[in-house]
C-alpha cells in the first residue's frame, strides 16, 4: 500500500473516532500518530463533505487541542463560524418561502438539513446545510415555483417545469435574493423503487408530518421514522454515498435525539422491499459513530452473511471526491461499461440525452421539435467539451476504481432481498 494510501486510511479512521457519539474519542495516542500529511486530507475531507464545523465541535477539548497542528484548528474554526452564518441565513430564507407559499394556500414541508440541524444537532451550526428542500403537493408545485420566480427567485437553468414532472422528484434549483438555493419537490421519491420505500403513501406522511417553531413561524416537517427511511433512500440509492460521514451523522444525531418506532420503521422497510437500502446506512452509523441503534434491527434488516459483502465498497464511496462521482456518473459511465454493448448505449445516452432530459436543462419543452432540440444539443456538446472534458484530461484520480465501487454497490442495493 503506497505511503499516501495509509496516510488516508488512518485520517478516515482518525475522522470516525472524531464524530463518534463517545465523547472520549478520539484519544490523545491517536492524535499524536497523526502526520501532517494526515492533517492535510482531514481538511480535504472536511472541506468537500461539510464536516469541518462537527470536527472543529469535537477536536477543540482542552486535551487535544495542545497537540493539534494550529492551522488546522483555525481552518476548522473558520468552517464552524462561516456554518454558523449560514444557518441563520437559511433559517432566514425558510421562514420566509414558507410565508409566501402559505399565503397562497401552498402547504410545504421542509425536508433533511432543515429539520435536522435545529432539533437532532447539538448546534445547528455543525450541519451544514447547501440549500433549502421542501415538499409539496404535486398539484400544487408548478404555481409554487411560478410564485417564487415573482418574488425574485431565479432558477439555475432556463427550463420549463413541466419537464421536471416527468422524471425528476424536484424542479431546477431556484436562487433567493439572498444567494440561497430552494430545491421545490414535487414528490419525496425518484423512482417508482424509491417510492415503494417510503412509509406508505404520501398522503399518509403528510397526515405524520410534525409542525415546529422556526423563526416565529410553525414549519412543518416529516416524522422521524419517515425522516430517517429518506435519509437512507437518499444516501444510498440517489447519492451512493457521494454525501460522505455527514450521512451517518445525520443518522446518529436523528436517533440520539428521537425516539424511533422501530417497529413501524421495519415493517415499512419491510413492505417496500427496502433492507438493503436501510441496513448500510443504519450500519455503517452503528459501526463507524456508534449510533445507539438495536442489534436486532440491524439483524432483521441482514438475512445472511452476504449481505455485508458490500461494506467495501460503501466505506469507499464515503471518503470519495466528489469531482470523481461526478466523472463517474454524469455521463461518463460509458467508459467503465462491463460490455461493449453496455458502452455503446451508455455512450449514445450521454451524446444524445432524450428531450425529457434536455428540457430540464435547456428552454424547450418535451415535445419540441427536432430543429430546436438540436440546436440544444450543440449548445450542450459546447459546454460538455469547455468544461467536462477539459476536466477529465486533468483527472489523474482513480475514477475508474470509484466506479467500480459503485457499480457493485448499486447491484447489490437493487438486488431482491430474501426476508
């Protein structure tokens, strides 16, 4: 094993230890075995997967911080302050959409991160949250999304939203005033296999959802079990970990925080043929953070030793840059194509995307013609060759290895369980 490949291993355990629920972890023998070429991924880490502020929450105890490099302590602590500002900024915005989308009769729930740092985190500063996600009723979505590009709220593509209700669960990212991004859902699940995993339909989690004070306006949330059934579909079949530990911290505080119906969770897991789905990240969290989840729930959702071939991979894609998934994934999955056939057809989905897939991103409709859309493909192949290509001639990481892992995950998460 090369020198740098200890180097990261021994940061990404040093990491676990530092977001481990034991608050006596890490210890100071395992601080002190940490190189500054260590320190150095640790930041790297941090920095691409939002863990800088929990790190800085849990390395700044009197007995560690004598011995922590003082460059990586400030870059922590810069990361928790500049998390800090955000969320009051956030939290700002989620009032406000909420009030607006209320004033019209439009009913939402916000969604992950929202709910997440202000009642399972011990300072909401220490998840970090991107942009705001709310749900809404699919009837109502499109006026929602009208609404809100007339207050001012501008979408990152020049796309018609109706294309969004074909394929996509949420409309194209809209920008607040304020620089904060607002993802509107028109429904919770991508796929018709994501959907089985929910709790029943989503009349009937809107029925559990939770209303909360935030900012002087009740918001209103989903309950935890269906929260934390979202976060594992989330993680694992939309984002094959691609989210890195903040997945399993998610996890770990949810649980430490609420009480879980167990029983209701399983059955639901159950029903909608979702163990696999639900077993790595419930797993990975208990392994790795020491979250307080019963051993025989990690035991009904595992039927057999062959389930856990699949750790892995999965502890892979969680130290993964996200540039590579991105390679891996958006397009360029033609080059790691088991068959020459799986590459052919790979490669004609990734020059010639269907117009369903063009419309989210260009400003036709599904249906357009055959001359616009073209013209939208040469557009495309234009942006596609400035910057994904120039991007992977400079790529000098393992894409091809990221995309193994995934591959074999991914089989593994659709394979049918035997319970």
């Amino acid at each position: 094993m090369a020198s740098s490949e200890i180097a990261h291993k021994r940061a990404q355990a040093f990491i676990f230890e530092a977001l481990h629920l034991d608050t006596h972890l890490p210890c100071t023998a395992t601080t002190q075995q940490m190189q500054m070429e260590d320190w150095d991924y640790l930041l790297q880490v941090a920095k691409e997967h939002r863990l800088g502020a929990m790190l800085h929450h849990r390395l700044k105890r009197d007995d560690l911080a004598h011995i922590i490099p003082e460059q990586v302590l400030t870059s922590l602590k810069a990361a928790y302050r500049k998390s800090a500002l955000r969320s009051l900024v956030v939290y700002r915005e989620l009032a406000k959409v909420t009030q607006l989308l209320e004033a019209e009769g439009i009913p939402s729930i916000a969604l992950k991160g929202a709910y997440l740092a202000r009642f399972a985190y011990p300072d909401p500063a220490l998840r970090p949250m991107r942009d705001l996600d709310l749900l809404l009723k699919p009837e109502q979505a499109i006026k929602a999304f009208e609404l809100l590009k007339r207050y001012g709220y501008r979408p990152v593509f020049d796309a018609s939203p109706e294309a969004y209700l074909i394929e996509n669960e949420h409309f194209a990212l809209l920008m607040s005033p304020d620089g904060v991004g607002i993802e509107l859902h028109h429904r919770l699940n991508e796929s018709d296999q994501e959907k089985a995993y929910m709790c029943g339909s989503e009349d009937e989690m809107w029925t559990r959802s939770l209303l909360k004070q935030v900012a002087g306006m009740q918001i209103r949330f989903l309950a935890p079990e269906d929260l934390l059934l979202h976060l594992c579909v989330h993680a694992t079949m939309r984002h094959h970990f691609n989210l890195g530990a903040l997945a399993l911290a998610d996890v770990v505080f949810l649980i430490e925080t609420h009480s879980i119906d167990w029983g209701m969770f399983l059955k639901a897991v159950s029903t909608g043929g979702g163990q696999h789905c639900a077993l790595a990240l419930l797993y990975l969290a208990k392994k790795n953070m020491g979250a307080n989840i019963p051993d025989e729930v990690i035991a009904a959702l595992s039927s057999s030793k062959r389930d856990m071939l699949w750790t892995d991979n999965a502890e892979y894609l969680l130290f993964s840059a996200l540039p590579d998934h991105r390679l891996a994934t958006n397009g360029l999955s033609f080059l790691y194509a088991d068959s020459f056939f799986g590459k052919f057809d790979a490669l004609i989905g990734f020059v010639f995307p269907r117009r369903s897939e063009m419309a989210k991103h260009f400003p036709i409709r599904p249906d357009s013609t055959s001359i616009m859309v073209l013209r939208c493909h040469l557009q495309r192949w234009k942006r596609l060759f400035y910057k994904t290509l120039a991007f992977l001639l400079k790529q000098k990481r393992p894409v091809r290895q990221l995309a193994l892992h995934r591959t074999a995950f991914n089989n593994w998460l659709h394979e049918k369980s035997p319970h």
